[in-house]
C-alpha cells in the first residue's frame, strides 16, 4: 500500500495544474469558484481551450482524439481540473453522446458528429425523461414511426437541462410500442432547429432557467439519423449512464469548495471573532471534509482497482461514489449559505436587471441559489434512491 | 499510488484469515470466554507460533519488522474474530512503547519475551479525571536515589488484569495537565504496593484497576527520558488508533454481512424481508458507512509512520471520527434490522457491536477527535489552528 504518486504522476499533475490554472480564463473559473451561471459562450470557450490540447475528451477511443491514460492520470486529470474551477467539458457532449456515437455510431456518423461535438461546435441536449418517465425511464412514451427515410417523432422530453444552447438532442424514443417496456426503445439524433419542435424554460427554486420541456409535434428526422440498431436503444443508454465512474463523486470540486468556504469564513464575523475560529463551525466543516477525505480515498482505491478489474465489471466502492460525493457537495452548499448569514436573503438571481448593484459582498449572491440549486445533484442521474435500489440488487444481491 | 498488498502481506493475511475461521467461530469464541482468564492460552501461544506477537518488532529482538500495514492486516481479522487475547493491549500498546521509548538493552531483554508469548504487558494510563486528555496525569513519581517511587491509581487498564509487567504513566515534574513532566516506568504487578482488581468489560474483554501506593521502581525500569514521554506516547496512542480502525473495519464488515445474510433468509409477510425496500435501502446505508471506514483505516495505516506528528494527529483524528460513526450507524442498524433475535446474547451480531462500541470510547471517541481535528484547522485548504 502506497499513497504516493510516482514521479511521471506528478509531473503531469504539475502539468494539468499550470494549464488549468493559465490557459482557461480566470473570469470563467472565478465564476465556477463562486457558483455564478455560465453562458453558453463561457462553456464553449473553455472546452475549445481543453480540446486544442487534446483534454476535452480524454475518455474517448484514441482514433476520436480520446488520450490513453492511465487511471491515476485521469483522476489526477479530473482532480486538478475541479479544484481549479475550470467548467467540467460539456457533459452532454464528452460523457454522454460522444462515447455512444464513437462505440455504436456508423462512420458517417462519427465523421459527422464527432469532430464537431469535441470542438463544442455541436452543443447537444439530452431528451430522456418524459412527464410520465423519470426513474422509470423504459416507460418513455415519446413515438417515432418509420415512414419512408424518415421517423416522424411526437411528444414530449422534460428536465432538458440547457435545450435552450443546445444545436441537436440526443433522444430515446418509442419505435415499437408492442415490445417489452425495454425493447422498443431506439436512440436517435435531432437537429434542434427541425420544425415541429418547441422548447419551453422551466424556472427552478433557484430562480435558474436551467431545464426545459422540449416538445416534439410531428417532427421529421431522417432516418440515418438512428444511432446503431433500432430498438437497441435502451443498451445503449445503459452504457451512456455506466460511463462515468469516478468523476461523478466531485471530490476536486468538494476540495475548492472547501478552500472557498474557509477563505469566506475568515471575512465573516461573529461576534468579536471570525467565523473561522468559531469552534462549533469548525467542526460542522471538519466533520465535512472527514467525509470528503474518506470519499476521496474510496475514489482512489476505485482508481487503483480499475488497472486490473476486468472491462465492464465495476468495483462495488464505486456505486457509492455518486451517493456520498452528492450528499457532500450538498452539505457545502449548506455551509456556505450559512457563512453568508443574512445576505442570503436579497434575491439577486434575475434576468432583468433587479437589485443591481449587489446588496452585500460580492460572494453572497449565489450562496442561497447554489444551496437550492444543489438539491438537483442527488435528483439527476438517477435519483439517490435509485442509486440505492441498483446497490442493493447488484451488489447486496437482495 | 496503489493499495495492493505484496506477497508477504498477502501470505500474512492468509494465515491470520485462516487462524480466524479454523479457531475463532462463534462457539469457540465463547469457550475461551468461560476461561478463568476470559481468554485462551491455546491461541495466545498459536499467535506466538505465527509470528503474530513479535510482528512489529525489529528482527534484532525476535520480531519481523512489520509496519502499519501490517498491523492493520492482523488486527482487520481479529475484528472479523473479536478476538479476546491480550494482542492489542501487550504488542500495540506495550509493544509500541517499548520500541519507541526502550533502550536497546530494555528491548533486547523484553521484546524477545513478548514475541514469544512469555510476556504480557499492559499500559496504565487513564486515571479518574483524564478521560482522554493524554497530558492528564496525577500519579506521580518520586525520585528517591536513583530509583523513583510512584504514588496514584489508574483507571481501565486494558487487560492490566493478566499483564507480566505495567508500562504505567506518572509525573515526575510540573501541574497536573502540563505536557512536560511525564515519564514512563515498568512496574511488576508483583512488586510491593502495587494492588489491582481486574474485571470484565462490556466487550468481553479483560481490564484492571490499579493503585500504586510507594511502588519503588528501579533506574533500569525507567524508559525513555522521566520527563519527556508525552511525545512517545502520543506516537503510540496514534499507532493504537490505527490498529483500533483495523479492528473496528473488521467488526463492522461481520455486522454488515451477518445482516445482510438475515435480510436474504428471515421469512415475513411471505418473502424474505430482503424484499422490502426499506430495508434495501438500509442495507445500502450500511455497506456506504462500511466502505467509507474502510477507506479512512487504510489511510491511518498509512499515515501511523508519517514522522510529522500535526500530520499523523489530523490524520488519526479523522480517522477515528469515521471509524466512531460508521460503527454506531452499522451496529444500530444490524441490531435493528435483525430485530428481537439481535438483542440476544445468544446470538453473534450483538457481541460485534458490543465490541464496536467500545472502540469508539479508547483512545478519544468521535466527537473528541472531532474537536482535535477542528481545531487543528481541518484537511483542506488552508486554516491557522486554533
């Protein structure tokens, strides 16, 4: 047992570290640092910056411009990447569409969409749930028929986070009602501008216009537009969702969290004192990094396990990794909310201008938002029950 | 960076796995137990045999050089055993403090014996008033020539009840809590004003209570500097917590399994309540808390020989906070989930957490390491302790 990197380790560590910390825009970071909204162009324009080095899609095959990393080199990747508040690259692109396309996509395909879908040229949305499908995803009910070259698709996706950037959606529809819930399902490609399709915001508790319903009223897709077979779509959502293992605990970006708090801890008083000498939160934020630092070491233990665990077959410790990394950025948000104190309260978060300029410092505008906005993360994905619910099946056996 | 164990740990475990399914089932277990000594003298010998007892002794003194990792491997086991022999209180507590604070003439003398299984020590530390304040010692020690003579009484000496020899704490200068001034003598329980009373624990295991009324101590049976050896037994008491979340891990994974076996075969309603999601979901709560404590006793493992001491307490102190919550999580909820038949003492689970709760009370409970920790600033980022 040896915690230690080796000495190629961290040389690239000190390497994703400068790069991070030079070539993406401070003013972006410094958003991500403080929990702002990013517009789209910040979003695009960190990941042009990750993909002119290679970095944007390091879990991609080699030949798609993927890296061949080693576990440790891509935890230590993820980690430098988080701690430095540099925008996650577009999950929607390098997590989700983009290793379906690559492993199941025809070469058109691949040639298509790839390219532009590494480079942010393409800003996908992802059409899975439904108003009547959400942890019962099979049950999806959106229809796409064959007609000719053509599907026709009608109904409707919700929870569409950020439909409103987006150029093309990814979605899984209902091409044979008569199959088995599961059966019927196909994963197909659509040009977000086809007519037929409307995208209406829904506001979250956050005041945040994050997620949308996306409407689809007899909307022609070509049929080449189906990725792999049809009526295999719901394998290949399988292995959309099994992607990411270990970046989804959060653990680098739990950590800046962490080093923001203690800094906005010593500006904020109590009493005659900082808040930062209060002993009672100090040990609120201790028993938190407690958690982190033993989520933390589960994660490099999944890490280590990975250069030998067979393809296909994840480490239990890793199921737990969403579970515990949710509950802990959850509790941060808590925690910052409370170093605000009372300027948690002016609602700042608006799209027209109110309550400019800011109404306390600078770094209490988002602490509220972040804390309400921070419910979604133990929602998405598969809600923590979910979570719980596949563990117990896959790895208790009950 | 990786967690793997080389082919001498692996070989260690195997035979320590092994010694725990051949000789300590449940119902042998409970023979040892009806022991005059609560424990068997069989199996403290089989110990001997395995090299277990001089593990982490220099190879100089009869032992095998065994770190943290280890000891983490031996006492992981006697956790999944709940073994009852004096291992933890002779070679972690004892042992530690002969190699840190011994002479080589002391160790050359001792530790052979030790390794042997001819020595059982035991370390007289808590008192009354000290909880788990380390500085905390009233007892003192009196220079008289060159020998010293030691007045006080101490308090849950772990297994004092068999030990051959006292490693016992006194005061040889300064205020009652004052971190100078501490020394540490071996005492023979023999020897003249030395009374103890030994006792069972909720655990199963052994401890004493001791007073030591003019215990005239001899100048060699003084080790390390008579007014210096806080540092040392600080070191050792962060070396025992490590070996502490070992053991805890081991009882934890037992609880977890032993429920999670009952969940798949106790039929209600018609079905194995396994069945139910309620008790799904806890189960996954559980084996959440047992994968976290598992990682944060690896990491004290790694950390028990880092030279920095803050680094080593931060360490050691969150460690025992995970270790302190997981355990109460995992035994309450085995002791629930099981219903009635938990609650008896006919059955295993709650012998495991017994023992589980009585860890989280040696050597500083959660929230005491969680007052340590945050005052020490925390993991991450940056603070000023306070």
């Amino acid at each position: 047992m040896d915690l230690n990197f080796t000495a190629e380790e961290l040389a690239f560590r000190e390497e994703a570290r400068h790069f991070f910390r030079t070539e993406i825009p401070q003013s972006i970071r410094d958003k991500v640092a403080e929990g702002e909204r990013l517009t789209k162009d910040d979003m695009v324009t960190s990941q042009r910056t990750l993909n002119a080095r290679g970095w944007a899609t390091v879990n991609w095959p080699v030949a798609w411009g993927g890296q061949s990393w080693s576990p440790v080199q891509i935890y230590l990747y993820q980690d430098e990447m988080q701690q430095a508040n540099v925008p996650t690259p577009i999950g929607f692109n390098v997590t989700m569409v983009g290793p379906v396309i690559a492993q199941f996509g025809n070469d058109e395909q691949k040639q298509q969409f790839l390219p532009k879908t590494a480079n942010a040229e393409i800003f996908w949305c992802q059409g899975f749930s439904e108003p009547g499908a959400g942890s019962d995803l099979a049950s999806l009910r959106t229809r796409a028929e064959r007609k000719g070259d053509k599907y026709i698709i009608n109904g409707q996706k919700i929870w569409t986070t950020l439909a409103q950037y987006a150029d093309w959606i990814f979605c899984l529809v209902r091409t044979d009602p008569t199959a088995k819930k599961q059966e019927g399902i196909s994963f197909i490609l659509v040009d977000m501008k086809t007519p037929g399709i409307t995208v209406r915001p829904i506001v979250t508790i956050d005041g945040g216009r994050e997620v949308n319903e996306v409407f689809f009223d007899n909307v022609e897709v070509p049929a080449e537009n189906l990725v792999g077979q049809e009526n295999k779509g719901w394998d290949y959502a399988k292995f959309l969702l099994g992607n990411e293992r270990t970046g989804i605990a959060r653990v680098g970006a739990s950590k800046a969290k962490i080093a923001r708090i203690k800094e906005l801890a010593s500006l904020e008083r109590v009493g005659d004192q900082p808040m930062i000498d209060n002993p009672r939160f100090r040990e609120k934020l201790a028993a938190v990094e407690i958690e982190l630092k033993a989520l933390e070491m589960t994660q490099l233990r999944v890490v280590a396990d990975e250069r030998t665990r067979e393809k296909g077959r994840p480490n239990p410790a890793s199921s737990i990794l969403k579970l515990k990394g949710s509950q802990i950025q959850q509790q941060l948000t808590e925690l910052v909310m409370e170093v605000v104190g009372p300027y948690a309260l002016p609602y700042q978060r608006d799209f027209d201008g109110r309550n400019e300029p800011v109404i306390g410092p600078d770094y209490a505008t988002e602490a509220a938002p972040m804390y309400f906005n921070y419910r979604k993360v133990s929602i998405y994905g598969g809600s923590n029950e979910i979570q719980r619910n596949i563990i117990a099946k896959a790895i208790l056996g009950l | 960076m990786d967690f793997d164990l080389t082919d001498e740990q692996r070989l260690l475990k195997d035979s320590v796995d092994r010694l725990i399914a051949d000789q300590y089932q449940f119902e042998q277990r409970k023979k040892y137990l009806a022991q005059p000594d609560g424990w068997s003298r069989e199996a403290w010998q089989q110990f001997a045999e395995l090299g277990l007892l001089g593990l982490p002794f220099a190879e100089q003194f009869g032992g095998f050089g065994g770190g943290p990792v280890e000891t983490m491997i031996v006492m992981e086991a006697f956790g999944r055993g709940l073994v009852l022999e004096p291992y933890f209180a002779t070679v972690i507590l004892g042992g530690g403090l002969l190699r840190h604070a011994a002479t080589q003439a002391q160790q050359q003398a001792l530790i052979p014996e030790v390794a042997q299984g001819k020595l059982k020590l035991a370390f007289a530390h808590v008192e009354r008033q000290s909880r788990y304040d380390l500085a905390d010692v009233a007892t003192t020690a009196r220079r008289d020539g060159a020998a010293w003579v030691l007045d006080g009484a101490k308090s849950v000496v772990l297994h004092g009840d068999c030990a051959d020899r006292l490693l016992v704490t006194a005061r040889t200068a300064g205020d009652r809590r004052d971190r100078a001034g501490i020394g540490l003598f071996l005492v023979d329980p023999s020897a003249s004003g030395v009374t103890r009373r030994g006792y069972p624990t909720q655990d199963g295991l052994r401890a004493a209570e001791l007073t030591l009324s003019g215990v005239c101590v001899s100048a060699g049976d003084i080790l390390g500097d008579p007014g210096a050896a806080l540092p040392v037994i600080e070191h050792v008491a962060d070396e025992a917590i490590a070996a502490l979340c070992a053991e805890a891990v081991g009882t934890m994974q037992v609880m977890h399994e032993t429920t999670l076996e009952y969940l798949k075969t106790r039929q209600q309603f018609g079905r194995p309540i396994g069945q139910f999601q309620v008790l799904q979901h806890r189960s996954v709560d559980m084996l959440v808390a047992l994968e976290q404590a598992r990682s944060m006793a690896m990491f004290a493992a790694v950390m028990a020989a880092e030279e920095n001491a803050t680094e080593r307490r931060r360490a050691m102190a969150a460690a025992k906070v995970q270790i302190g919550r997981s355990g109460k999580h995992i035994g309450q909820e085995a002791i629930q989930l099981h219903g009635g038949i938990g609650m008896t003492m006919e059955y295993k689970v709650g012998h495991y957490f017994k023992r589980m709760t009585m860890i989280d009370m040696l050597f500083g409970d959660a929230d005491s390491h969680l007052a340590t920790l945050a005052r020490l600033g925390g993991l991450f980022g940056k603070t000023k302790a306070a």
